[in-house]
C-alpha cells in the first residue's frame, strides 16, 4: 500500500481498510475475487471493526461495573418470574417504549448484579447507558443547579437512553436534593427510560421525597409505564459468607491437644431493623 493511500484511509478514518486492505488483497488474488467482492469484504470489515469499538465506547463511559454481567450472573437464584423475563428484559423493546425498570428487595438479594447486566446486553444492542449510585446523581445534579447549569445537565444525561440509579432506597435528602432528583424523574418521564434498585417499598419512599405529595407525583410517574421485579429469597452475599466459613473449616488444620482456642469466622449477614424489613415472602413492592 503506498504512502498516499494509506493518508487517505486514516483521513476518512477506514481503520479496518488500513489494517487489513494487504491481508484482503492476497485472499482475493489466491481466491480470483473480483474487485467488488475485495470492497464488500473490506467494507465488511470495517463496520464490524466500528461496532466493536462504539461498544467499548459505550461501555466505558456507562460507569457500569465490568464484572456484573450476565455471564457472571447467578441466574438459578432469579425469582422465576424474573428468569423468564431476563432474555426480553435484554433485547431493550421497554427501552424503546421509554418504559422504566424497577427492582425491589432487601440488601443481597441481587438487585445491583441484575441491573448492571441488563445494562451491559443494552449496550451490546447499541443503547447508551449511564450506571450511577443514586446519591452521586444527586449531588452532580445538585452542583449543577447551584451553578445555575441544571437545564445543561439535563440536557446531557438525556443523551443517555437508560439510566441506572442504583439503591435510591438509601436517600435521606434535604428540600434541595428531593428537588432535583424529581426534576430529573420528571424530564425523563415518557421519554426515557430509568432502570431504579430500592431496599424500600413504595410506602417508604416519603423517607426519599419527605413530602406526601411529591414522593406521590415521583411514584404516579415512575410506575405509570414500568417493570416490576420483586427479589426475593435467601442474601447471595450471607450466603457466600457462610460458604467461605465452610471451606475454611475444611481447611484449617486440626488444633494440637490442649488448644482450647477457637478461629472465628465473621460472616455478613443483613443486620437488625432494615428499612425493609415489613417485606414479608410474597409481599410486592407496591404496596400502599
């Protein structure tokens, strides 16, 4: 390939024709191609070459946590209501119904995991994602408006198709913060989507708003065009704990005679007077 091509194709930014145009070229000669089938071919290439790369773009910027996909996903601990929606839920059609997602349960259940992985198959089917804990949403939008750039802000969150807020159940906001965070609820209202995880039920959520009126109107418009998934049984991460116990008391060598000491094993469990502890087996978030 001469030097002036090679200019032209960074130029126009055909990397894949650059990369593989002499690899193409001896395939097409020992295979007698015409010269449409090497175009097509390089062609070919180059928007598979694009795609991945928009994706990694994609996903860096979404925020999402790399390792909670769906092949890391536990999926035989799902709620079989869940399992069964997963594969739709991935193919993004609420996404462009600008319906929400909204993933109720008590801590370890698996909300963040089920989100993130929903998140991760949405960008594989070419929608921008922005993964963030709820209460750094809310003080980025918060620093925006007291630097009177709110309606910039929003404009730029808006170029995302899906947001996740992950665990909003722990807000306790002041009037300042509770303002913005429906304001933002309320600009993405049936014209994009928000993928929310919550250890509160729908009765809590005055602890979030701590005002009747707005913790109704916030609700009235994320549950109006919405997803419910309820997670329910057993904590994945007590679990995990109790399991890491087991393989070190297989492991631990045996205490010489006359050792009265034991090795205790800390395990994390969820703790006392969780703020969703009225959820009882069965019980749907909706409640009221």
């Amino acid at each position: 390939m001469n030097t002036a091509l090679e200019m032209l194709l960074r130029e126009l930014k055909l990397l894949a024709f650059f990369d593989h145009a002499q690899t193409v070229a001896i395939e097409a000669e020992r295979e007698g191609w015409g010269f449409t089938r090497y175009l097509h071919t390089l062609a070919e290439l180059e928007v598979q070459e694009r795609g991945q790369r928009r994706i990694a773009r994609r996903r860096k910027e979404s925020k999402l946590p790399a390792s909670k996909t769906l092949s890391s996903l536990d999926r035989s601990r799902l709620p079989e209501p869940i399992r069964r929606q997963l594969p739709t839920l991935c193919e993004g059609h609420f996404v462009d119904k600008a319906q929400n997602l909204l993933a109720f349960g008590l801590p370890g259940r698996g909300k963040t995991h089920l989100l993130c992985a929903i998140g991760h198959a949405l960008i594989e089917q070419g929608y921008r994602v922005l993964f963030s804990p709820a209460y750094q949403l809310v003080q980025r939008l918060l620093a925006a408006k007291q630097d009177l750039r709110l309606e910039k802000e929003l404009r730029k969150l808006d170029g995302f198709a899906v947001i996740i807020l992950d665990d909003i159940g722990y807000l306790q906001q002041n009037r300042e913060e509770m303002e913005v965070l429906f304001t933002f609820l309320a600009e993405r209202y049936e014209r994009k989507s928000v993928l929310i995880s919550s250890n509160l039920v729908f009765s809590q959520w005055d602890r979030i708003f701590q005002d009747p009126m707005t913790t109704a109107a916030a609700i009235d418009r994320l549950v109006h065009h919405a997803i419910i998934l309820e997670l329910t049984g057993p904590s994945f991460r007590t679990q995990h704990a109790k399991q890491r116990q087991h393989e070190v008391k297989l492991t631990a060598p045996a205490p010489h005679r006359g050792d009265t000491s034991t090795q205790q094993v800390i395990t994390e469990d969820e703790k006392p007077g969780e703020v969703n502890a009225d959820i009882a087996p069965g019980q749907t978030p909706v409640d009221t």
